[in-house]
C-alpha cells in the first residue's frame, strides 16, 4: 500500500467515525446526568431503518472469498505470469524461432542436444531448438482451449436459457440431450478427427461438438430451479420482460458456473489434443502443440539422456492445467452464495 | 417397479437405434480408401464393384437397416486390413478376455480404494486438520487436472523405472501387470472419492441429519447409515458405465503397454484405417455406453424407493 | 399458574457468538431463563432474534462456527454449556431432550422406511430390538394418529404427507421417552387446518408422557393454543417472561406491545393495522442500552445508553424495559394494549394492574 492509499484509508475512518458519532444516540446521550436520562427521547425513524445487516454485496463478497483462498491467489498469479510470458516470448530479445533447424559451424544439424546457455530447453531429434517450440506450442494449445472454451460458454448458455426457459422447447432438447449423453465424447473426438483433414480447425470443431450440450444441460437445470422462485414470479407479475428478467436475475446466478466450465474446458481440450495426437490424428507434426511435443517426447523417452524432451513440455502443459483448475474451482467456490458466511 | 423397468428398456432400445443411426451416418463420410486393402493398386471399375457389393452405395437408411439386421445376428462384418477377411466378432472375441480381466482388477482396486477415500475426506471435513481431505484434494486436483495421456506416459516411464519392470505388458509376467492396473484404477479412484465426498457433504448439510443427531445417534452410525447410504445412491448410477469402460479397455492405456485388447485395438485400428473394424468397435463401445446408462437408472431405481414410486427418470447430473 | 413448579433446566447469563466473513455476531447476549417441570414454555419473537440458536444449545446442534462465550445451562447434575464431548451430548440428545423440527418435508431421512427411523432411536435409548421394537413403534404410531401402523410401518418418507410426516417426527421424539420435547416452529410449514391437530398431537403426548415442551415459535395464536409460560426474544435477549395470561393481557415492555399490536385480531375496526417500524438491529455491532430503542416509538435518554436490569412485575412476570424504574415517567401502553389490559382485568385474569405493580429490580 503506498502513501496516498494510506491517507485515503485514515481519513475514510475519521470521517466514517465522526458520522457515526452524529447518527448513534448513545454517543450524544452517554454523558447526560441521571434524571435527565429518563427523559424521552425523540423517535427518528431513520435511525430505525439503518440498523440492518446491509454490509453485504455479491461481488464484494466473491473477491473477498476467492483472495482469501491463498492457495488460489498463487495459481492466479501463476497463470497470469505464464499466459503473460508464452505471448510476449517470440518478441523478447535473442529468441529462437520454433521451426528453424540450426545447423552447427560445419552445416550438420544440432540434434538432441541438451539444455545449455543456447539452447534453454535443448533441441528435438531433427535441431529445433526446444524452448521456442515448447512456448509455440503453448500458444497453439491455449488458442484450441479457448477458442473452444468460448464456443461452449457461448452456445451453452444461449441453448441452456432458450432450454431451460421456453417450456415447449424443453421436450426437444431433453430428448436429443439423452441420445447424444449416450455417445462418448472420446469416440467423437476420434470420428471426427478421423473423418476430416487433420489441423486446428478440425480439433476445435471436434471439441465443440460435444462441450456444449453438457455445458447446456447445467445451465437447464439451474434456469428451470430459479425460473419459478418467488422473485422471479413476482418481477414477472410486474410486468418485466423476459430478456430483462434473463439477463439480470438468471445470468448473474449462473456466472459462477459459466467461469468454472470455462476455466476446465481449456485443460480438457488441452488433454484431448494430446490424446488424439497420440492416436495419430492430431494436429500435423510441423504445427508445434503440446500435444505433438509430448508425442515427440514420448518417442525418445526410453533414453534418459533425452528424457528432457518429455519433461519440458509436460510439465509447462501440467502448471497450466493444474493452475486454471485451481483458480476454476476456487472461484466457483467462492462466487457461490451459499458459501458467503 | 416393473413397469419402470420395462420403460426405460424401451426407452434405451430406441436411443440406441438413433445412436447407431447418427454413429454409422457418420462413419460412412469416412474416406473410402480404407474399405480396401490394397486401395493404389485397384482399378476403379473394381472400386465401384466392391463398394457396391459392400451396399456402400445404397440410401443411407438402407445401409443401416443391413448394419442392425447383421448386428442382430452377432455379425460385425469382416475386416479389411487388421486380418483380412477374418470376422471381426472373432477378433474381438480373441482381444476381450485381457481387456475384461485387467478392467476387473482395476475397477476392484478403484472402488476398494476410492470408497474409503472418498468417505475419510468427507468425515475429515469437520475435523481441525482435515488430513484425509486435503491430502484427497491434492490427489483429484493432480489426477483431474493433468491430463490423462500425460500421467498415463509419466506412470509407465517412472514405474517401469522405479519397480524395474518392463514397460510393456506381457500374460505371463504378473509384474507388468501392476502398472497398467494401476494406471486404470487412478482415474476411476479418484473420480469415486471425488463424488462420495461431494455427495456426503451435501447430505450431512440436510435437516434430516440435524434429526438423526437430535435423536442421540452416534456420530459414526450417522455417518454411516444416514451419509453414506444417502450418499452413495447418486454415485450408483454412475458405477455401471465406468465399470463397463473400464471392461472395454482404456484406449490410451492399452496402446501404451500394447495390451492386446479391445481398447488397442481401435487405436489400431484407426491407424491402419480399417473402416469396418473401426465401426464395429465404435458401434460395440456405443452399445456399452448406452447399456451402462441403463444398468445406472435401474441400479438406482433399486437403491432409491423415490423413483419407482413416481415412476420418473433417475436425474442426471 | 400458582403452583410452585420444580426447575428443571436453569440458564444463567448465556452468551453465543457466530463467527461470520471474519466477523463476530453476538447471538444470544445474556439470557437467563428457568424451565419448570412439566410446563410448555413459548419461547416467541420475530426471525433473527435468536430463539433457535438459544434452544439448539440445549442439545449442542449449533453450527461450528458457533461457541458459548459465557454463562451456564444446569440441568440435573450437568452444565450443559460445557460439555464438548460428543458422546457425552448423545447421552442427553433424544433420551431426555428431544426434538422436533419446522419442516417435516425435509426432517425425515428418504430412503430409509418410517419404520427404521422409529426404530433406530428405540434401539439407541429403549434397546428395543427387532419385534419388540416393531411393537413399541407401531403402538406410538398410532398414538400420534396414524391408523394401519403395521403397513405404514413400512413406508417411505415420500408416501405421507406433510402433516402425517410430523406425526412421524413427534412419533420419534416420543419414542426415546425424553423429559423435555423441544418443538422448533413445529407448524410453521404446514397449512392451518393441519397446524391445529399436530398441536392437538403435542399436548395430548405432553399429558400422555408428562413432557416438558419448549416451543419456538413466531405465532403469537401457537403461544395462545398452547402455552403456560411465554417468553419473548428481541435481538439475541429475552426482554420479557411471564405466565401467558400476563403477556396478553399485562404486557410491560415496549418490545412486547408492538408485537401484540401488530396482531390482527387485536386491530381496531377502521384504523390500519400496526406494523414495528425499521429493521432488527445488526447483531454484529455492540449494541448499548435496550436493543429495541432504537425501533421504539417513545424511547427515553437512557434506552439509548444502558441495558435495562430485569425488573419483577410479580413472582411470575419480568420485564427488561426501564418504564418500570421507579424514576421513569409514565409511559401509557398503546390503544390497543389498553384493550387489552382493561379485557383481562374484566375478566379477573390478572391479579395486578399495572398501576399496582411491585417495582425494583429483581436480581
């Protein structure tokens, strides 16, 4: 905290002070003499109405849960630092480039060198320098979890309220919900990156596919729970409009959700793109992913000496994923109400 | 009771004629060189005769109509590259012994473990330490968070490494079985524990338990036969399907250790761009995974009176 | 109400916190209370102000985050408030102080049969077991009123009704043959022609066992149907406590006549009905003099300053309010207490007037 946040402070609490001074009788009564005491006193019934437990504000309540989670607070941070540093990477100064094959003094190409003052991370079996690779596959990996991520929450959330809040839409979606429930999201996975050309676009199709009815089918269930409570019944026998009453007393309950899902979709789509690389219908080895650097990895991984190959990747995709499950979950946690004691 | 039963068998049945419908839909945009063996070197004349002779070119509806009458007859069709010619029910007939004998031992191990798990956080919630919870947490939050294809590959470098074992599987050495059953049971532990423990904290919060303490009932009786007896009926409807997944062999696990069972085999399979084989599996694992749900309403139309006494459909989720 | 009744419970001086987003609310601030042998006692004030919190510490079900800051509850031997050893309260909880909650819809376990649930206390605090169990449970079932016990017996939970199910909940408080029956809100959930029997279910098993029943309630017509003795709760205090006849028809503090006020069979023709103004106050803030002071149409100086003592009215009736200090001008009741008061002295049911009350403080 520095100076002028210090001042400010002091003379919040002088001032907060001097107006509880002037509002509370027993400051202006405490000294009076005995007799004068049982004197009446005036009735103000603004002073009545200003006694109630008033000190409570939802986001309020929210951030002060959530950094209180110390825990969380450092995978915030951690996140923060690495989202930060895999985008500003290729713009600091003596940076590699990810695809480029270097080649020593007499033209023949660095393979498989382990990590030193050049090469951070080392390099892969065919010389490309294995820091910059690791930080551009991180890149293309967030790219995939976000961009699904925001698919989801998107089209989740519009399915979910159309679903939960238009009756006769509900028989629908609960019918097709129950037969696609019934189809595995890896067999999806797999069909449509075995169906399609492999590249980013197909990954992320594929991803979306399946994220959002599950999102959508949540986001259902609690609209059709807070639809019927009593305010809304009551905001709608006021005459508030539909969208009004959807916009400002269902989606504020549901932001704690809509975080959480979003938070986990990217490590999930993460794991995916890992998992189908390894199947052999992933993305193309020349784009670098974490999934195909694990992959490249795991090749070589039976000889410790190049086991690094391995270990970098995973362990940058396995803070991110931790991280964002950690502040996901603690959020959640703590925008959720009931937890606000 | 019966007629529920017999209502959401009926209800099952249909789904998976849609299931199958939309999955065999999909699977014929696959790209036709893998209904041959030999795609380079035939002509195209020839390729029209085989795809015709495959009904690869009739309606749609027609083609699954084929597909569900061979299904009813237990016929898989034929593979094309994996064993040329040779049917696939006998294929898979050969690979799932393995996959279901490794799926039992891990589903034991799972539920063995990620039961008590599950029910020492919950019961250490209120205590000053919570031990069992936090040490539960650090567990769920590595094992859900880390993707599966990673820990899977650091389980089988680091084990092999530490227990001097061979990284791939062999029937007669029981040592390499201990890695991949390990490795299976994780997810399944974790996701147990995960669920007990949420289950069990929510109904310990209900107005019945506060009854049941009013009425003098020992801590530990309350939690077990109120908690955890509460607890466990929303979580049963979810045991079938991960126990029939895991009988199916982990597609990711099996191809690691090159277990010879199903799982490997559609990584195989997918590989070698063996089209029949792979709808086959992918039907076979929809029909599982339709099953499994099932099995799940009926187990808890067991475990809860509630439901077959309204005659509505258990609530997922 | 004239004879001497032994103690069975004593309070003295109890004080609860609740330690809530880093801040400490004072729940109960100092509330001494005797429950008598074999009476029912109303305990009756709005919501917030304290009478559940007060009564879960008669059996140690308060939440965590909640611990007694001072003060005793004695009850036979024991001081309740310090016991912390769970086994120690599973002596007490159900075999001589049991309960009954508000909402029956909730209070009984789902998946287990009425039966088990009758049965699980018999076997704790009767060791009944297997037939003899069954027997005891369906003679009780058919105490509380249920008929065909032996099938109902079997039943879930989900095939009663909501007033049926409080018989089931009384049905297990009785069956461990508690001394005292404690009925939080017990009708509260439940639609008025059902209140009247279940309260008809309560007294009839008070005279049956020879109960002592303590009832929370917010309905003044429950304390009316019911209650010997009523004590009112404001803001974590009991500000006044008397036989039932003295509340309704003799009440003194402020606190009290706003409440009878706001009653609508007690409204005038013509004129709108009473309603307390403003908000309980923030139990989270030290609160100086008398809580209600500062939502009393007349204060005086000093209710803003220091807590009133409890001053006797008689043997029976207390009241923390400083109108009764003999240096306190006289303060006339509202319109409608006067009704009241000048009712109950037609009717012979108050031995004192106002006028005639014994003043000074009881200590």
């Amino acid at each position: 905290m520095n100076y002028r946040d210090h001042k400010t402070r002091q003379l919040d609490s002088v001032l907060s002070e001097e107006l509880r001074k002037s509002c509370d009788p027993y400051e202006a009564y405490r000294d009076l003499p005995e007799d004068e005491l049982f004197q009446p006193a005036q009735f103000d019934s603004s002073a009545a109405e200003r006694r109630g437990y008033s000190n409570y504000s939802y986001w309020g309540a929210t951030l002060q849960a959530f950094f209180k989670n110390r825990i969380a607070v450092f995978f915030l941070a951690v996140i923060v630092v690495t989202l930060v540093f895999t985008y500003i990477q290729p713009l600091l100064p003596d940076q590699k480039d990810p695809k480029t094959i270097y080649n020593d003094a007499s033209g023949i190409q660095i393979i498989n060198r382990s990590p030193d003052s050049e090469f951070w991370f080392g390099t892969n079996s065919i010389g490309q320098d294995l820091w910059a690779r690791t930080w551009a596959g991180t890149r293309t990996s967030l790219g995939i979890g976000f961009a699904v991520a925001c698919f989801e929450a998107l089209v989740g959330t519009l399915v979910g309220v159309l679903w939960g809040y238009v009756r006769k839409l509900d028989a629908f979606f609960t019918e097709l919900y129950n037969i696609f429930d019934n189809v595995p999201q890896t067999l999806v996975l797999i069909l449509i990156s075995y169906i399609m050309n492999p590249g980013v676009g197909t990954i992320i199709f594929a991803l979306c596919l399946t994220g959002w009815l599950d999102m959508a089918r949540f986001i259902r269930n609690q609209i059709v729970i807070i639809r019927d409570r009593d305010y809304n019944l009551a905001s709608r026998c006021l005459g508030t409009s539909t969208a009004r009453i959807v916009t400002k007393n269902l989606l504020p309950y549901l932001v704690s959700v809509i975080t959480l899902r979003m938070a986990l979709a990217i490590p999930s789509a993460i794991g995916n793109e890992v998992f189908v690389t390894y199947i052999g219908i992933g993305l193309p080895t020349d784009i670098p992913s974490l999934g195909n650097l694990v992959q490249a990895g795991r090749l070589v991984m039976s000889q410790p000496s190049l086991r690094y190959q391995l270990l970098f990747p995973t362990a940058v995709l396995a803070v991110i994923t931790i991280s964002l499950y950690i502040v996901g979950n603690s959020f959640a946690d703590a925008a959720d109400p009931r937890n606000h004691v | 009771m019966a007629k529920y039963i017999v209502k959401r068998v009926l209800h099952s049945m249909i789904t998976l004629c849609i299931v199958i419908f939309i999955v065999l839909a999909l699977l014929r945009q696959m790209p036709i060189e893998g209904y041959f063996s030999n795609f380079d070197k035939v002509s195209k004349a020839q390729i029209a005769v085989t795809l015709k002779k495959l009904g690869l070119q009739d309606p749609l509806f027609v083609q699954v109509g084929h597909y569900m009458l061979q299904l009813l007859h237990g016929n898989f069709g034929r593979s094309i590259k994996y064993r040329e010619g040779y049917s696939i029910a006998k294929i898979i007939a050969q690979k799932a012994p393995i996959s279901i004998e490794i799926g039992l031992i891990s589903v034991g191990l799972a539920l063995l473990v990620g039961l008590p798990l599950g029910i020492a956080m919950a019961n250490s919630v209120k205590t000053k330490w919570k031990f069992w919870d936090r040490f539960g947490t650090v567990l769920i939050v590595i094992v859900e968070a880390v993707p599966s294809a990673v820990y899977h590959l650091l389980i089988q470098l680091y084990g092999s490494e530490l227990f001097g074992v061979s990284m791939l599987f062999s029937r007669d050495d029981i040592t390499t079985w201990l890695l991949p059953i390990f490795s299976l049971s994780l997810g399944n532990i974790v996701y147990y524990a995960m669920w007990l423990r949420r289950f069990m904290v929510d109904e310990s919060n209900k107005d019945y338990i506060r009854l049941a303490r009013a009425k003098g009932v020992p801590s530990k009786q309350i939690s077990r036969s109120h908690v955890f007896r509460n607890a466990i009926v929303p979580l049963v409807q979810y045991i079938p399907n991960s126990i029939l997944f895991t009988l199916m062999g982990s597609l990711y696990v099996e191809s690691l250790y090159s277990i010879p069972g199903m799982g490997g085999l559609l990584v195989q399979a997918i590989k070698i761009q063996d089209n029949t084989l792979v709808e086959a599996l992918v039907v076979l694992y929809s029909i599982i995974s339709v099953a499994g749900l099932l099995l799940g309403d009926l187990l808890m139309a067991v475990f809860d009176p509630r439901i077959s006494f309204t005659g509505k459909e258990g609530s997922r989720r | 109400m004239a004879e001497k009744r032994e103690v069975l419970v004593s309070i003295k001086d109890l004080c609860f916190d609740f330690t809530l987003r880093g801040q400490t609310l004072h729940a109960l601030r100092g509330i001494s209370l005797d429950i008598l042998k074999g009476e029912s006692l109303a305990i009756v004030g709005e919501s917030g102000s304290g009478k559940s919190v007060f009564v879960a510490n008669l059996m140690g079900l308060n939440a965590s985050n909640g611990r007694i800051t001072g003060g005793s509850i004695l009850y036979g031997d024991k001081d309740l408030a310090k016991i912390t050893d769970e086994t120690e309260w599973n002596s007490i909880r159900g075999s001589r102080i049991a309960m009954v909650m508000q909402d029956p819809m909730t209070s009984l376990n789902p998946l287990k049969t009425i039966g088990w649930q009758i049965c699980e206390a018999l076997a704790l605090h009767q060791d009944l077991h297997g037939e003899a169990a069954k027997q005891e449970a369906c003679r009780i079932l058919t105490e509380v009123g249920i008929s065909e016990p032996e099938r109902r017996y079997k039943q879930f939970p989900h095939e009663f009704s909501g007033g049926m199910r409080q018989r089931v909940v009384i049905a297990i408080a009785v069956a461990c043959k508690p001394e005292i029956l404690i009925c939080d809100e017990p009708t509260t959930a439940l639609d008025v022609t059902i209140q009247a029997q279940i309260l008809g279910i309560l007294k009839k098993m008070q005279k049956t066992y020879g109960l002592t029943v303590v009832y929370i309630t917010h309905d003044l017509g429950v304390v009316a149907n019911v209650a010997d003795r009523v004590a009112v709760m404001y803001a974590g205090d009991i500000v006044e406590v008397g036989t039932s006849n003295e509340i309704f028809y003799d009440p003194k503090h402020p606190y009290t006549w706003a409440l009878l006020s706001s009653l609508p069979q007690l409204g005038i023709k013509g004129k709108p009905l009473y309603s307390i103004q403003g908000t309980p106050p923030d139990l989270f803030q030290e609160i100086h003099g008398d809580a209600f002071a500062a939502r009393n149409p007349h204060p005086l100086k000093i209710d803003f300053v220091k807590r009133p003592p409890m001053f006797k009215v008689s043997d029976t009736h207390f009241a923390r309010t400083w109108l009764l200090d003999p240096r306190a001008p006289r303060m006339e009741p509202p319109e409608h207490i006067r009704v009241m008061i000048d009712k109950g002295r037609a009717l012979g049911l108050t031995g004192t007037g106002a006028e005639t009350a014994e003043k000074g403080a009881a200590q």
